[in-house]
C-alpha cells in the first residue's frame, strides 16, 4: 500500500508502547449520513462554503480539498473558502466583498471559541450573514466544536445552529478525520468514505509489530535517529503543486507535537521542481543540517504529451511523446541521486495514486509516526503549551492597550 524507503544507516528499535489512535477515526455511520445530507444542502443552496478556523481547525481539510481538486476550478459546484486564519483586516474585507454575488454557507470549526483569529472572523461574519439573510442565516451557520462546552458551543446553543462534534480527545491537528473535516471535504464534492477507507487500512496496516513491515515505526525511528546524529530540520518534499496545504498540515502536525522541552526536528517544506529554482542550492550545497522525506504518487489522474515541433528550435524533440508526469517523475529521481551523491539523507514515500483512499492513507501514516516520533523524543504528542504561551501574551497586550484608550 505504502512503499518507504529510508537511510540504510538507520538501525532498527524495539517497539514502543503508543496510545490506541482508533477513536481519531471512529465516525458513526449515523454522523457520516448527517455529515453528507448536510454536504449535500450546501451543494443544492449554496456555491461558496466559508470555512472559519485556524491550526487543525482548517489545515486538514484544506489539505485534502486542495489535493484532489482541479488546479482551475471545483470538483462540484461548492467553492470551499477559508477564513479565521489570520487576522488582516484587508483579508476580511476583500472576502466579504467577494461573497456578495454568491450565495453562502458558514462552517466554523473551534473547540473553544476563544482561539483569536477564528474568534474575530466568526463575529464579523455572523453580523454579515444575520444582514444578508435574516433568519435563514440560522440555516446556513454550521457549528463544529465540542459537545459539552466553550463558549462556541454556548453561542451554537443559543442562536440554534446545526452542530457537529470534535471528539473531547482528539486534538485540532489530528482532527481530519472528525467533522472538524469531514463537512467541508464532503461539501466539496470529495468522497469521504473513501478518505475514510484509506484512514481505516492504515490503522490496521500500522498496528503490525513487525518493524521491517511496519512503514510508520521505520519513518518515526528513522526520524530519530537522524535527529540523534544532529540532523535538526526535517524538509518534506513532493513534485505536485496541489500538495502544498498538505505541507502545511503536516508541518503544524509534527511542529506542534514534537517542539517541545527544547526538543524536536524543525519540520520545514518545499515544492519541486520550483523550489528546486529558489533552496536547491542550500539543499545541495550548504550546511548539512537537513535531511529530506519526499512523498510520490505513482499515478495521477490527468497528465499532458510534449508535442513533436518540425522546427525543434527549443531542443526538446527529445522529449516530444512522453508525458510531463513522466518526465516529473524523472526529475524526481534525478534530485534524490544528487541530494543523496551530496551528503543529504533522503526517505522516500510512496503511494499508488492520488485519490480520496489513498490520501487518508497517508495522512493517518503521518498521524500514527507522528505519535510515535513525539514518544521516542519523551514528549506529549497532544498538547502545545508553547502556543498557549503566545495567545497569553497577546491577550495581555491587547487588554493593556483597552485600558490604555479609556484613561
């Protein structure tokens, strides 16, 4: 299912004792049914869906919607929209003016609801949609929180929105597979049971206790020992432009359960072949700090021939006849020989194709090393204090600055 490669200089470790990631996947059949019939709303009203959040609240859905859906246009008639992720002014009101011809959904995913960013957007879009649409912005307001508590669920309650749940365990970045995001993915047209499958396949395939088959205990074990050999940044890699947000939630998923006690690789991202033209160079000739995990998929779903030109003033009838995922797929090959031939570690991720299964395959491989890399380094995989140090510190400054104007 998955193929990886690693460093041969990697020893082997025992096993390690890792807490049971079943319930990170455990959707009922009756949530999956309320989750599609609610998707399937969106897309018969609405052809914008607004989704508020921040971190994991966001990161994963947008990693999956953005990985399968056409570079140019949607994969249904629901354009799935992002807002809460920062706090620009200039952002907010662009949006806003952009929602003005479209009709609109909300889904604002937050445990709390006193996460700032998130926070901000969902008061400025709820007086916009209470505006536009009156009463029926009850309808088209969808909360995703937790069941029992926060202040998200208090206002949910209280204005009578539709809700859906984050489990009370399951952390924003590992929350893909709970509504957090699932509603959006489904309401982007994608096939969640699918993603689903994958993310079920991968929890039994990872459970082996074999290491030499286990490919998530040899990526976690790998990691750390070339952490323990001083590498100190990890740099994910792939040669499809659409697995960019992919990046980015891997990136939160391993910085912020590893990054702690002064501990941890600093996970860092590129796209080849255009970064290729921008940290190439650092990657292939500067400081051996790094090392390289490059995912791949065999196959993807459209491709495009080099065409045969009688003229050839360009230099590459060579080439005419063979397809640009092919001759990326070369490419690919090519860097690992000169990553490799200039002294940077490189591990190889490999799957089949670049669909619904097998993306929820991967991004669970990445949960369950995740978990594993956290346990091998003796540090909480759920919790991020270092974030919480941050938002305090906001907070102080911005209370500072309200007593400041009033005196």
């Amino acid at each position: 299912m998955l193929k990886f490669d690693y460093p041969k200089n990697v020893q082997q470790f025992d096993m390690v004792a890792i807490p049971d990631m079943k319930h990170y996947i455990d959707c009922s059949m009756e949530e999956l049914f309320a989750i599609q019939q609610v998707a399937n709303e969106i897309q018969e009203k609405a052809n914008v869906l607004l989704v508020i959040g921040v971190g994991g609240s966001f990161l994963g859905a947008r990693a999956v919607i953005d990985a399968l859906t056409p570079y140019f246009g949607t994969k249904s008639n629901v354009e799935v929209i992002y807002a809460g992720n920062n706090m620009s002014g200039a952002y907010l009101k662009q949006l806003l003016a952009y929602l003005e011809d479209k009709s609109v959904y909300v889904n604002v995913v937050s445990k709390s609801g006193t996460t700032m960013e998130p926070a901000l957007a969902f008061r400025v879009v709820k007086q916009y949609m209470e505006n536009r649409y009156a009463k029926e912005a009850v309808k088209r307001i969808l909360v995703t929180t937790d069941a029992k508590k926060g202040i998200l669920k208090q206002i949910a309650d209280q204005e009578g929105y539709r809700q859906f749940v984050i489990p009370a365990d399951v952390g924003g970045r590992y929350s893909v597979f709970t509504p957090a995001g699932l509603l959006p993915i489904a309401a982007s047209g994608i096939d969640i049971q699918a993603f689903l499958d994958g993310a079920r396949q991968a929890e039994s395939d990872f459970l082996n206790e074999n290491i030499l088959e286990n490919a998530a205990y040899q990526y976690a074990f790998s990691r750390f020992e070339l952490y323990s050999q001083g590498y100190s940044l990890e740099l994910l890699a792939s040669f499809e432009p659409r697995l960019k947000k992919l990046h980015e939630w891997w990136k939160q998923l391993f910085g912020e359960s590893e990054g702690k006690e002064q501990k941890g690789l600093y996970p860092s991202t590129v796209t080849f072949s255009t970064d290729l033209h921008a940290i190439g160079q650092f990657i292939q000739d500067g400081s051996r700090i790094l090392f390289e995990t490059l995912i791949h998929f065999e196959e993807i779903e459209e491709d495009i021939e080099v065409p045969f030109t009688l003229d050839d003033m360009d230099g590459l009838n060579y080439l005419a006849g063979r397809s640009m995922n092919e001759i990326n797929a070369t490419s690919k090959d090519g860097v690992v020989l000169a990553h490799e031939e200039g002294g940077v570690p490189v591990m190889k991720i490999c799957l089949s194709k670049l669909d619904a299964y097998h993306v929820g395959y991967l991004m669970f491989f990445f949960m369950k090393a995740c978990v594993i890399s956290a346990t091998l380094l003796e540090v909480n995989p759920f919790d991020q204090p270092g974030v919480e140090a941050y938002k305090k510190k906001m907070l102080e400054l911005l209370k500072e600055n309200v007593v400041n104007i009033h005196e």
